[in-house]
C-alpha cells in the first residue's frame, strides 16, 4: 500500500516518540506535532487500516515491520539531509524545515548520491 507524506510524518514521530519512552499514545503523538485529537484519530486509523500501525491491549501504539520500516526510512532522511544543509551553511532551524519537506519526496537514487558525495553515514 502507497502512503501519503502525512502518514510518514505519523510514523517517524511515533518512531521519535517511543525512542524516549515506553509507551506512545495517540495524545502524545498529537502532542508533539501540534494536531488535534481528531485528526489524529483519524491519520491513525488509516495507518492501522494500511497494516503500519497497531495498538496494544492499554492503547498503545506500535509499528509494525512495515510501519518501522517506513518510519527508520523517513528518519534517516530527515537527519541526513539536516546534517547536510547544517553543513552547507544552513541554520540548524531552517535545514530541519527544508529536511522535514524533501524527505517525503527525494528519490531513493537520489538520497543516495548525497550520502555518498557528504560522506554521510547510514543512521
């Protein structure tokens, strides 16, 4: 299943979420991007639905395989691509925004070529 920019910003935050803690909710992922608790009742339903996301028996969230998958994927974007503007020159505020909006859309070839030509280390 195909899924849309905002589905990956879901997942690489409940990834980002649960690297700090045990637990991830749905109130703390709404939390920590700003959304409303219908909005993301409703992003969360179709990652369950597209088999990326599950809850356990308390309510909590969990990646699946594919939903960590996509989630690691993202992540490592949104750093590398960070760490590459930081080193162009760009403001540690300014290459966290660019990064945040060209993960979700630079291709794999693409990513790629920057890592290798930046010297930039998976993860």
């Amino acid at each position: 299943m195909q899924i849309q920019e905002s589905g990956e910003m879901y997942l690489e935050t409940i990834y980002i979420l649960s690297q700090n803690k045990n637990n991830v909710r749905a109130i703390d992922v709404g939390e920590y991007m700003g959304y409303s608790k219908p909005s993301v009742s409703r992003a969360l339903g179709l990652l369950k639905n597209g088999g990326f996301v599950e809850t356990d028996e308390n309510g909590c969230l969990l990646l699946t395989e594919e939903g960590l998958r996509l989630a690691e994927k993202t992540y490592e974007r949104h750093k590398a691509l960070t760490e590459f503007f930081i080193r162009l020159g760009v403001s540690p505020e300014t290459a966290a925004a660019d990064a945040c909006r060209i993960e979700h859309v630079i291709s794999e070839e693409t990513f790629e070529a920057l890592k290798r030509h930046a010297g930039i280390n998976k993860k």
